[in-house]
C-alpha cells in the first residue's frame, strides 16, 4: 500500500482544487463530468469549482449525508491493490462520494491485455461506481494519453501519480521521480500535452520536494513553484 503526505487532487475543501488538464461512452457508465468544453481554458484546464460541480450533480446517490458534506470530497485514495471494484462499492455504501482508481502502469495497461483486465472492464465500470478518476504512473507523454484514451468516456477524470517514492518507481521512471527529472520540466510537459488532448479533468498526486542535501528541510519553496507551474 502507498501513504504519503501529499498534495492531493481531491482535497476536503473542492473549492481549492484546481486540475490541470474516441471510444463512444455507454450507456452503463458514461462519462457524468458537468462541465462543459466551452468552459474549459485553451491549455485544457477546467473551471476552478470542476469536482465541486460533480461531486453536487452526484449528491443524491448520499441522501444521508449531511447537506453541508455533499460538495466535500470524501476520498478513497488511489491504493495498490486494495482500491480495486468491489472495495469501492463497499466504501461507497458509508457515503464514499468519489473513489480512485488503483496506480494503473499506463504502458503495461495498453500493451497487456490481461494486465488491463485486472483494472478495467471493457465497457467500463458500473454506474455505481461513480465519480471515479483513474490514476495512471508512467513517463512517456504519447503512452499515458494512450492509456487514457481508453478510459475518459467512462470517467470524470484522470490522474498522474508523481507521490510515489518508492525505488521500484525510480527505476521505472515514474512516480516522485518525474517531480525532480529536469527540474520539474518532465511532469510539466506532460501535463501541457494531455491537458487540451483529454475530455476530463487532469490532475496529478503530488508530495513535498526532499531535501537537496544542501540543507536538511524539505524543499517547500521549491514544490510551491513546481504546483503554481502545474496549474498554471
């Protein structure tokens, strides 16, 4: 399982969530995102109150959950083999109101076809399984907008996950790794290439800089930036 302190793409407070940004959608779960594209940026970006907007326009599926909660997002995190399809229903059934995806390898997801069946169904995911954001690791720009292709009409967005610090992820080039590969400019032109190419939301997990060796604090100056050049 992966825990990390990191700046998250669904956090408590949606108003201060700000993503990045031809299969035909089904009718079992078509893509439910609000916005429209004439509202969305020339660089893809969606309107500042985006998962507010969808976490409201899905409050009815909670008729108990208080009123003052229904435009919070109560998250089940991208986890490794554990926030699979049938532990998000479950979650979903305690008023769970937007739910992602396990870490999906965005090349093996396109070239394996039983790697993809672990995670995806060919239609889709049920409508109860919904909002759901799909979180992808990978490096190369072209292979994650292939890999993401496959599910945006089945989703309401899709994330990068740069949180992860573990060693396997150094060595496949992905994870926290993209957050320090060329000073940041890797993940950020990732970001510049999927956002305009995608119909939904991109957002991107995120944690604090390590320290450079030149002192012992984190790099918080440093990740502020990196953010501000992510949205931005």
């Amino acid at each position: 399982k992966e825990s990390s302190s990191n700046v998250s793409p669904a956090a408590a407070d949606v108003n201060n969530t700000v993503p990045t940004s031809d299969s035909a959608p089904t009718e079992e779960s078509p893509s439910t995102n609000p916005q429209s594209s004439s509202q969305r940026r020339e660089n893809g970006a969606f309107p500042r109150d985006w998962l507010r907007q969808l976490l409201l326009s899905h409050a009815h599926n909670h008729p108990n959950l208080p009123q003052n909660l229904q435009d919070k997002a109560l998250v089940v995190a991208p986890m490794v083999d554990a926030s699979d399809l049938p532990y998000r229903l479950l979650t979903r059934r305690y008023n769970t109101n937007l739910c992602f995806t396990p870490m999906i390898h965005a090349r093996m997801f396109i070239e394996k076809e039983g790697y993809r069946r672990k995670f995806w169904r060919f239609h889709g995911m049920p409508k109860e399984d919904r909002p759901l954001i799909a979180q992808f690791c990978g490096h190369d720009k072209e292979v994650l907008y292939q890999a993401m292709k496959v599910v945006e009409d089945h989703v309401d967005g899709v994330d990068i996950n740069c949180g992860c610090p573990q060693n396997i992820a150094k060595k496949g080039q992905y994870g926290a790794y993209l957050m320090e590969k060329d000073g940041g400019d890797c993940v950020v032109e990732i970001v510049r290439y999927l956002a305009p190419r995608l119909k939904v939301p991109v957002s991107v997990k995120l944690r604090i800089l390590p320290s450079d060796g030149e002192s012992a604090e984190p790099r918080f100056e440093d990740s502020m930036d990196l953010y501000r050049r992510l949205v931005d």
